[in-house]
C-alpha cells in the first residue's frame, strides 16, 4: 500500500512552471475583456491564481496534468467579471476530478445578477422546521422569524430556501425552493454521488447550507429579466464543467467556449435605492463548492449593485471571436445604443439608459450614447409637455 501511495505521488510544481502556466492564459485572458468592455486586469487575476496554486500543491498539480480545464477556468474568470482575490469571496480556483474548476459562490452569482442590471438586490435564505415561515405570494414580502444565534441543528431540519429578488422598476420576486428540490439538485452532483469511500463527497458535504443557497438561485435566475448571457452562462459552467450537475439550459462547454472566443476556438438585509427606469433584456438568445461559500454572514446572504460594470460577452451577429475587427464590435455597441433609446422613448426609463451606456460603455461610444440619449430625452419631455 505504501509503495502504491508513492508511486501516485506527483513531483511537486516548481513556482516558475506555476508562473509559465498562469502566463500562458494572458492572451484568451486580455482577448475576452477587451470584447467585454471589461474592467477586468490580467495582472491582478494572474497574481492571484499564482497565489492560489503556491499555497495549494494539489491545485498545482491537477492545472499541470490539466491545463485545458485550467486555461478554460481563467477564461471562464475573465468572461463572469468576478475576480479571485479571496478576500471578496466571489470565484476560486479549485481542483475537481481530475481538473481545476473557477468555482463561483453563491456571492459571486449574487453579484454577476445585480452588476449585470437584472436585479438590483438579491437576497437568499435557508429555512427550518422549527423557524416561523410564511410564504405570501411571489410579490410579497415574505415573513420568516427565527434565532439566528441558533445552531443549524437546533433549528430542525432543512425544509428549503428562498430568494428575494427586488428588480430596478420597483418590484419584488420571491421565490420559494422547497428541500426536495434542493436534494433533487445535491443528487445530480458527481461529487456526492460519488460511491468511493475514500474521495470527499464535496462541499454538499462540507457546506451543504451555502450549497443550497446558490441552488436557489440557479433556480430563481430562470425567473429574473434577461439583461446579459453572462449569469447562465457561468450556472452552465458550475453545472456542466464544475459537475454541480443541476442544469438550467441546453448549453453544452462547446458553446460555452464559442460563447467567449467566436466559432474559431478549441473546444443581513439591507437597505436599497432601487434605481429609474426599467430592464434592458438587449440580448434574447442566451445560451457546489469547496471553499468559495465557508463563511456566509448568518442564513440570510444579499448582494447590492455597487460600481456596474458590463459582464457578458458582446454577441454579433456572427459570434465576435479573440480575432475579430473592433469595427464590429463597435457595430454591435451601436445598435444597442439604438435599442436602449428606442426602448426609453416608449418608457420614459432615461436615468436606466444612462446609467447602462455609463455601465458598458467608453471613450467615443459613451459619448455617442450620452449625446442620443440626451436629445431623446429632451424630445420625449417636449411630447409629454413636461420641462425639461
């Protein structure tokens, strides 16, 4: 048995293979933020990945013996917007089977929803048998009382979560996710399914409370406006890739990867000021974790849209690849523009029109954007005989 366990055992990754590795993924890296508009800095991400695997041997040797799943997760990294500081707690880099997985918390998701303008804020709770819960409606507030110095298995057993989520024209969805759902979900997930008493069954096993949140968010999201590809795309990742296995659309890694390179590529409550305006759904054709979700603050998590930033791909027509003209990207961004005036002038929503041109846009286009925006809205307050 010895002689087996050693004959497994890797060599150990030197730093600079680590560093030749992180520094390999610059160029799909710096492809997918520039199409993105992103805020996103290769740098910073690359110093943390660094980080990541220094501190984490077995990490650095699953990217090693598997750097097409390691590329795929720093691609992936790139295209949520969520960086791997772990001090933010949004997305990790974490070894699965066999591969390294960019493994995204319940607060990551959180974020991707407020920053992508679907939602302005998100909130999720778990709830127990011997909780007081009342569920009334999904446009009301629900009622849910409970100690929350309570120890999980002083408050009975797991009955489900449910996600609130307040959208920008000032209403509420509530969306209950009942515990059979919950372990409909634990049960499609390869880690826990797993049979061999030696492996882990995962962080179902390990945080299984946090597990259920994101759970219920993948499955409220089918529920919320449509504003950015970027959040189904990366709940396909976790389901797909990443092996969390509840999958909430046909959306296999292929297309995933087209998604973010073009058809050329290899395969607490808070308080909130719900911002003017409405949603703007632009795009119509969108396609469990280790320690991303160790330290929730209580049962109830939130998010709140703090600075936007854009965090879906942009789409063509085609699919913009890594080696795309930047005219057709600016082509894209245009008819956008066009859409979200057109969309104002039947709404009046013009505080939600700058607030997305500010959110995705820069340089020529943000003042192309702001120059149309502004004389609509002039001429729109000019037909309701207000003053502008």
């Amino acid at each position: 048995m010895a002689g087996k366990q050693i004959s497994q055992q890797r060599p150990p990754v030197k730093p600079e293979q680590i560093n030749d590795l992180v520094r390999s993924t610059e160029q799909d890296f710096s492809n997918i933020v520039s199409a993105m508009n992103s805020r996103m800095n290769f740098a910073q991400e690359a110093l943390y990945a660094y980080q990541a695997m220094l501190g984490n041997s077995y990490l650095a040797s699953v990217a090693m013996n598997n750097k097409a799943s390691f590329a795929l997760a720093m691609q992936q990294i790139a295209s949520s917007g969520l960086t791997l500081n772990p001090a933010m707690g949004l997305a990790y880099l974490v070894p699965r089977e066999g591969k390294v997985i960019a493994d995204i918390s319940y607060r990551g998701l959180m974020k991707i929803a407020t920053d992508s303008r679907a939602v302005d804020l998100v909130v999720a709770c778990s709830v127990y048998s011997r909780d007081t819960f009342s569920f009334n409606g999904a446009n009301d507030e629900p009622i849910h009382v409970y100690d929350p110095f309570l120890a999980k298995h002083d408050r009975g057993e797991f009955r489900g979560v449910y996600v609130k989520a307040y959208l920008s024209i000032g209403k509420l969805l509530v969306h209950p996710v009942s515990a059979e759902d919950v372990y409909a979900a634990r049960q499609l997930s390869s880690a826990w399914t797993n049979s061999d008493p030696t492996k882990k069954k995962g962080p179902w096993d390990t945080h299984f409370d946090s597990m259920a949140i994101k759970t219920g968010i993948k499955i409220a999201r089918k529920y919320w406006p449509m504003t950015s590809p970027a959040l189904d795309n990366v709940i396909s990742y976790l389901n797909e890739e990443g092996g969390e296995g509840f999958v909430g659309g046909a959306v296999t890694l292929e297309t995933a990867s087209r998604e973010m390179h073009g058809p050329s590529s290899a395969t607490q409550t808070n308080v909130v000021n719900l911002h003017d305006g409405v949603v703007y759904d632009i795009d119509h054709n969108p396609v469990g974790q280790p320690q991303a979700d160790a330290s929730p603050v209580g049962d109830s998590h939130f998010a709140q849209m703090d600075q936007p930033r854009n965090q879906g791909p942009i789409r063509t027509e085609g699919e913009v690849g890594a080696g795309s003209a930047p005219r057709d990207v600016n082509e894209t961004l245009i008819r956008r523009i066009d859409q979200v005036h057109d969309r104002s002038m039947r709404t009046g929503a013009w505080q939600s029109a700058f607030d997305w041109a500010s959110a995705q846009l820069k340089g020529d286009l943000l003042e192309r954007a702001n120059k149309k925006f502004r004389k609509g809205q002039s001429e729109y307050l000019a037909k309701q005989k207000v003053p502008a």
